[in-house]
C-alpha cells in the first residue's frame, strides 16, 4: 500500500498523492467544430472513382475524404483506426 | 506566478507543483484491436436501403455501421462526431 498507517490502524494518505484520472475525451479535435454534429451524406450513384476511402479517423485535411492522416495518428498513439472503402465494383 | 522567489532572485518551484500534460490519445478504445488498421469496404452496388450510415465515432456496437451511440459519446465528451450517409437516391 502506498501510505502509512496511524497508531490507531487508520490508513495515512501522503500528502503528495496526486490521482490523475483519464476522462473521456472528444475524438474529433478540430473538424468543423461550429456544427453540433457532423454528418456527411455520399451519393453511391455520383461516386466517380472505382475506389473512394472516406476518413473515420478525424485527422484528415481533406475531410470527409481520407488523405492518408490516420498512418500519422496511429503511429502517435498506438491506435489501429482506418477509412471506409467505397467501391464501386467487386475487384 | 505560482511558486516563490530565492532572496537572490531565483523562481522556487513549489514541491507539490504536478505538471500533467495531455497527450495523444487512441481514438478506438475496443473495435477489432488485433487488426493493425480498421479498414473496411462497401461495395455500393449491394446496399440494400436507401440510406445506410456508417460509424465513425468508433464506439457503435454494430461497427462499421452506426448504432446512434455517437450520441452518448458527444454527451459525455462535448464532441461533435456523427455518421457517413450512404445514400442511394437524392432525397
Ligand atoms: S485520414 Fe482519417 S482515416 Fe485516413
Ligand atoms: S455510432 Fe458511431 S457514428 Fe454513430
């Protein structure tokens, strides 16, 4: 334990015991952040490319598309985020 | 400033000062974390509704597809995420 304990057997906290506690945190730091919500809608049928990966990372400078920012934040953090493929044919 | 002054001058950093700084932070706390990356792959052509939205908040139950719980994690973190549309007609 970390601590003492009193004569009468009360535990001692030390007075330089600081608890930090991860809070839940926002995922999204700076994308379109005057929207209460951000929502992207995508129309299959106006899809041009045969490949299109759209970013569920919230890094990307090209957002709603994914421009490669989720290799960065994974290597950051240790994470294991990556994009939504849309396509267009089976390959 | 917090924390005093020397009599020659110099700043005293009080002892009990705890420096916490906030780093980068994982975005997925759970989904398929034996994968290296999250990718996954719509093939347009077989959508079966007209709308179908797709996670990007990394919390749904239901990932890659949204379940709404975007919305108990924008709550609880003031964050702005929500949903890729995918969507087969102009509405
Ligand atoms: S840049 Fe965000 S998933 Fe690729
Ligand atoms: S549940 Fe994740 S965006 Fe809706």
């Amino acid at each position: 334990r970390i601590g003492g304990v009193k004569p009468n057997g009360a535990a001692v906290r030390p007075r330089s015991l600081v608890v930090v506690r991860a809070e839940a945190q926002a995922i999204n730091p700076e994308i379109r952040k005057n929207e209460e919500k951000v929502v992207d809608s995508v129309l299959v049928a106006e899809l041009s490319k045969p490949l299109t990966a759209y970013c569920r990372c919230w890094r990307s400078g090209t957002f709603p598309l994914c421009d490669g920012s989720h290799v960065k934040h994974n290597k950051a953090t240790g994470d294991n985020v990556g994009p939504l493929l849309l396509k267009k044919q089976k390959e």
